[in-house]
C-alpha cells in the first residue's frame, strides 16, 4: 500500500521537475470547447484572454492568467474549467484570483498539465530566550518541509479530472516530538499531549482524486475524495496561504482554523455560481495518530460545510463549520469548531515579485459548552528581493491543553490567554532555474495573561533565522 502511494506521488512530482526547461517558446493553436476551454492537449498564447470570459467573468471578475515563467502554459482551477489556478488553495478552499503561485509547471503533449510546489526551511529556532528557567525554553535545529505534486486534464466537453498528492519528510527531519513552539498545543507523542511544541506533519498529507462538471461558464459542481485529504472546514491550511508563506511556524490557532488539512478520509461535494460556492463534507474527526509515515483507518463519522465568495479578483471570503467526533485522543469529546476568514492578494507594479497578502481568521472550538476563540491577522509584503511579514494572534486555551491544569489548585483559571506578535525579514539570496534561496530571521514576543507570566515570563521571546528553498514565482498577468 505504501509502495503504491509513493509511485502515485512520484509520478505527479517527475513530470513537472523533467519538463520545467521543454517548452520555453512553445505556443500552440488554441481550440476551444463548448464551455470555451481550451481541448485537451492544446495551449493558448497569453496575449489571447483564459477561457471564454474575454477578460472577465460575467459578474466582472478580472481574470488572473499566468505564463509561469514557461512559455505561455495555461492551467485552470483544479475543480473548475471557468476559474483562474491562482485561485486554488488547500484542499478544496479559495485563494483571491491574484495570489502568486511558486511553483514549476509542465504541459504535455497527452493533455495531462502538472505543477509541481514545494517549501524546504533549514534553519535554528530558540524559544523563549530571555526566561531561562521558564516554561517552555528549548532550540532545535530542523528542516519543516512540504511538497505537492498537482496533475489535471480535460474530460471530454466539460469535464475535469484532478489529482494531488502532498508529502512532508518532517517525520525525518524535524523529529518525532516536532518542534519547539512556545504556548502551541495539539496531538500527543508518547501518548502525551503535546505543549509548547508544534506536532510533526505525515509523510503522506494529502493523496486525493477529484472530477468537476462545467454546466456553464457560471456554473459546476465538483467531488472530492482523499485518504488523507482535507474536508470543506476553515481556510487554506497555513502551509498554503500565501500570507504565511514565510513563516516557518504553525499558527497557535492552528487546531481552532485549519488542522484538518491532513485527515484521512475526506469526501466533499459543492457546487459553484458566480462568485460564491457552498459544499459539504463528511470526513473522519480523529486527528492522524503518532505513526506519521503509515495510512490511518478512515472513519467519516464527521461532516462540516463551507460557503466561499470572492467579490473581486483580490479578495477570498470564506464561513465554515464542522461537527468532529473525538479530534483529540488525550483530549476525548466531541469539537464543534466554526471558521471565518478574508484573505486579501494584490500584485504590485505587474510583477511577481511585488505584492502585498492578508489574512484575517478567527475561528472558535466549542468543547463540553465551553467555548475558546482564536484570531489571527497575518501579512506579507514582497518587494523584490526583500520580503516583510508579520503575524499577530490572540487565543485562548484551557490550562489542561497547556499542561498546567491542577484539579487541587483553585487559584488556575478555567482559561488563560495569550496575545502573540511575530515580524520577520527575509532576502532572496539566489535565483537559479526557477528556484529561490532565501534567507530570513524572525522574532516573537508573547504577551501571556497575568498567570501564566509566573510560568513562561512576563514576555517571553523566541526568534529563529532560517533558509528556505521554494520555486521561484510564476508571472502573473
């Protein structure tokens, strides 16, 4: 079964690394289908508009092209003929229509495409510096890493066939207790409930089949199914979402937002009109198990929906919620966990290289009537060579999910809270075959709550600098 996937991984991941340099220069006629897509096998210039939409959809949607640094290759949405990939985002989710893409991408003569994305950081990371007795201190040299390898083609008239498969080496290069995060909590190692450290992602993290169905240029539906996959529940997982693109960390609300982005055993159905989309899911709660480079039991005895709209090219919003059956072994009980977010993508100066990227999340998990929210405004400014980014959060938790709850200590709060500020900097070092090496560095300042200063300090920092390994941006249009 392993063998299997791993032939399955590569065989998405080697065309687009073979073919990245085969079609500099290569345009081909373009014919057009009934949905005014281009049939399989065949290739537009760019200067010709994506699609039937002459530039625009029919509610006055500009519409992304991109050549991709690659002759002039045209690839759309992988569960829509109608919609520009730029929008695509983890699973099934919506990026804004002018989210650069870093990625190699390789058009066949058969009609398949492929894209191949990946992000490799070397770096050291140290928490809490300034507090040596305090909770949580601990550095770690590690490689957080991620790849994905994306194929698509035509089906007839109006159909779409598209297939992903995303692998993480984190359970090789980061360790099987993961790495230190201060105040991050989720999952176990050793049948413990993580704390202060940032869990490791599986070797297999997405492996997954979908078919879309044009009724019109307005109109398709889609299903998706993955083992593992991710379920119609929050926004673009944070590996993902641009605006976090340069920040090696896991967001501290990433198991109230986004966590699901690795589960396995996904089923989605949606549908789309115009601007706005709504699909359902029904998907296995539990959270992958401390075998990270193994498949776990589907179980789909959960299930969630999400409504997406994107008014403008620029803009993603997304409401979602989901019922799941024991997410947490070291914490039983069933979560209803409630998602909002907007992500904002605007390319500057015409260039890939010149943009500004926004989120706003919140989301909420609601647990024995208890409810604990957790918010998240992030950015990121890419001018040239220099990258600046920032990250502010605001959560709270229970003492128990922080390792510090004392059932005979009435003075531990029923919750606690913490408000924390990231800034980074980073400088693209090289370019090389469409592929960037970037060096950077980053603080974090914490500002716990009263309480729980006695333990981690009164504002911890953390910092850690780093080099990153990404495929250069494609040109964006």
């Amino acid at each position: 079964m392993k063998n299997f996937f791993l032939l399955l991984s590569l065989s998405l991941v080697a065309p687009a690394l073979q073919a990245q340099h085969e079609h500099h220069g290569h345009t081909m006629p373009a014919k057009r289908d009934s949905v005014g897509k281009p049939t399989n096998g065949e290739q537009q210039p760019m200067h010709q508009n994506h699609g039937n939409m002459n530039g625009a959809d029919h509610q006055g949607m500009t519409r992304t092209g991109a050549d991709m640094n690659h002759g002039g290759m045209s690839m759309s949405h992988l569960y829509s003929r109608s919609l520009p990939m730029n929008r695509n985002g983890s699973g099934t989710s919506w990026h804004p229509d002018q989210t650069p893409m870093y990625a190699y991408m390789s058009h066949r003569p058969s009609g398949w495409m492929y894209m191949l994305h990946y992000s490799v950081f070397l770096r050291h990371t140290n928490q809490n510096i300034n507090n040596p007795n305090g909770k949580g201190r601990a550095q770690q040299f590690d490689a957080p890493n991620w790849f994905m390898g994306m194929a698509q083609r035509n089906v007839g008239k109006r159909g779409l066939l598209s297939i992903k498969a995303m692998l993480s080496l984190d359970p090789f290069t980061v360790g099987k207790g993961g790495y230190p995060l201060l105040f991050q909590s989720g999952e176990t190692y050793q049948n413990r409930p993580l704390v202060d450290r940032q869990h490791q992602h599986d070797l297999f993290s997405e492996l997954s089949v979908g078919y879309s169905h044009s009724f019109s240029p307005k109109a398709d539906a889609f299903v998706y199914v993955g083992l593992p996959g991710e379920p119609a529940l929050g926004p673009p997982a944070f590996m993902h979402r641009i605006s976090s693109f340069n920040n090696p960390d896991s967001p501290l609300g990433h198991h109230w937002m986004d966590a699901t982005h690795i589960t396995f055993g996904v089923a989605t159905a949606g549908f789309r009109y115009g601007i706005a989309k709504i699909e359902a899911s029904s998907f296995t709660g539990r959270e992958p198990d401390e075998a990270r480079l193994g498949i776990d039991r589907p179980r789909f005895d959960s299930y969630s929906y999400r409504l997406s709209v994107n008014p403008t090219p620029s803009l993603a919003l997304q409401v979602s919620q989901g019922w799941l059956k024991n997410p947490e072994i070291a914490h039983p009980g069933d979560v209803r966990r409630t998602t909002a977010s907007l992500l904002h993508s605007v390319t500057l100066n015409g260039s890939p290289d010149f943009y500004v990227t926004s989120a706003l999340v919140w989301g909420q998990n609601v647990h024995d009537n208890e409810a604990e929210n957790a918010y998240l405004a992030e950015t990121s400014f890419q001018a040239g060579r220099v990258a600046l980014y920032g990250r502010y959060e605001n959560i709270t938790k229970s003492p128990e999910e922080l390792g510090i709850a004392d059932d005979n200590d009435n003075s531990v709060p029923r919750h606690v809270n913490v408000d924390n500020l990231t800034l980074g900097l980073n400088y693209r070092v090289v370019r090389y075959l469409n592929t960037d090496l970037v060096a950077g560095a980053q603080l974090t300042a914490g500002m716990p709550d009263r309480y729980l200063q006695t333990l981690y300090g009164r504002m911890p920092l953390s910092g850690q600098v780093y080099l990153r390994i990404t495929p250069a941006p494609m040109r964006m249009r």
